[in-house]
C-alpha cells in the first residue's frame, strides 16, 4: 500500500494487514524553456509549498490551487482542481514506477488519461502506476486566476498580482473550511468528497425534471455531457450543512465534505457516505 500526504485517505477500523509504503521523496527544480518554466517536483513535496513557491516567483498556473493539503505525488491521480485551474492544464509530464516490471517510466501528460478529477492513476489502471514526481509548465509574469475574479473586484483589487490571487483562494478556501486550521471545528473533514455528476443530456435533462426547478445549476462539457452541482442535490434531497448521525456528519459550511468528530470511527463515516 502506497500512502501519501493521507489527506485524502480513511483508514479501515481494523487497521491494515500490508506493507506499507511512505513516499518522502523531495526536491522541486526548475528551468526556462522558451517563454516558459517547467517546473519539477517530487512526489513527497508538500503541495501548498510547490504553489506558494511558484507564486513567490510570479510563475503562474497553479495559485489557484492554493490550501489543498497533501503532496505533489497526489495531483495527477485525483487531477487537482479548484477555482478555474487543474492541474492537467500545467501538468508536462509524470515520472512514476510501474509495479507490473518494477520499471521506472516518464509518462507524457496525454497518457495520463487526464479527466474530471480523475486519470489513469486513479481508474485506468489503479494501483499499477507509484508517481514519483512531476513536471509542470507554468508562464513567468502570467495570471489566471478564473473564477476568484469577483472575489477581488469586491475588494477594490482590479489588478490582482499572483499573490493576491493566492491570499483570495486561501480566503475563499478557509471560509468553507477547506484549509488545515486547528481552531476549525470542521477541520477533520475527508474534504471535497462527493463528485459533481457528468451526465449526458437526456439523463440530465430528465434530472432537471424531476427536481422540478429550471434554475437547476448545469455546466455544458466539451464532450457534450453535463455537469451537474452535487452540493445543490445532496442540500436539495434534505440535507443540510451541519446534520450530524452520531459522530460524523456535515460540514456546517461546506454540503460536500464529510466531518469526523470526536469517537468517529471508518464505519461511521462510509455509512453516513452511504446514507
């Protein structure tokens, strides 16, 4: 078993019968290529330190995946994105053993299999490929920070440096308590952990009908599906911010993520996930 940053991960309450394996690996190097940086970093860096090294540098394409806990070794499994950003839109290639040879590969990013918070790391052929480090691309002087613009200009910054963007993000982020705080009483939370559904069309539309309401928030996609709001389902459905069963239960700011409070136990968690 390989583990991470285990940001993302529940342990089974009976524990792990199995090795295993911490990745500590680290290190991050950069060169220029054009009007560009790539930027290499391996898989035991702390995440939310790659990115505010970038920003400190003005090299963009990753602030606004600014407070994500965990390590880099994680964002091409999950493709990492918040705010407008993913990381396959930066991502140039993934370093990674194979475990069916032992072989160590660098996989350009179109083999990644990069989709909406998934890749082949994570669906494809789980558990074959142990990432070892990543290559971004990122734009010396550049800025997208997308969806933090209204954010910004409600605060009187009409032209926003990196680093604003990242203050905006974290802001942004600690306000749904989607940042580690020890003072946060949802700061034990196994995160974003529901998906936004991508539809087809006629399965979206007939979703649409049966909530009955046409204001029903949904993103077309370029392949042609639909992305629908799993925050505006589960809160529609009778849910509500801070409903707890027992130990576990919602985030009071935040519908998608999961708290586990005081005595919660794995059992507790997956069977409020179920319910």
């Amino acid at each position: 078993r390989i583990l991470g940053g285990g940001s993302n991960v529940v342990v089974a309450d009976g524990g792990v019968e199995a090795l295993v394996v911490r990745l500590a690996l680290c290190g991050v190097t950069s060169r220029q290529t054009g009007d560009t940086v790539e930027v290499a970093a391996a898989a035991g860096e702390p995440w939310d330190d790659l990115v505010r090294v970038t920003v400190e540098r003005g090299w963009a394409g990753l602030e606004c995946l600014s407070g994500i806990p965990g390590l880099v070794g994680a964002t091409p499994i999950q493709n990492v994105g918040a705010y407008g950003q993913e990381v396959s839109d930066t991502v140039v290639s993934v370093r990674a053993l194979d475990t069916r040879d032992g072989a160590v590969t660098t996989l350009p990013a179109a083999a990644c299999g990069f989709a909406d918070r998934d890749s082949v790391f994570k669906s494809g052929e789980p558990g074959r490929w142990v990432v070892l480090a990543v290559t971004y691309r990122l734009r010396p002087g550049g800025l997208g920070y997308a969806d933090v613009t209204r954010y910004l200009t409600e605060r009187g910054v009409s032209a926003p440096t990196l680093g604003d963007v990242r203050q905006a993000v974290l802001a942004i982020r600690r306000s749904k308590s989607m940042v580690i705080d020890p003072a946060d009483p949802n700061r034990r939370s196994c995160g974003s952990f529901f998906l936004n559904p991508i539809l087809d069309p006629a399965a979206a539309d007939a979703a649409v009908a049966r909530a009955g309401d046409p204001a029903m928030p949904r993103w077309p996609q370029a392949d042609g599906r639909v992305k629908l709001s799993a925050a505006w389902l589960i809160e529609r459905t009778g849910f509500v911010r801070g409903q707890r069963v027992g130990p576990v239960g919602l985030s009071t700011r935040h519908t998608l993520a999961l708290v586990a409070h005081d005595g919660a136990r794995a059992a507790d968690l997956l069977a409020f996930a179920q319910k």
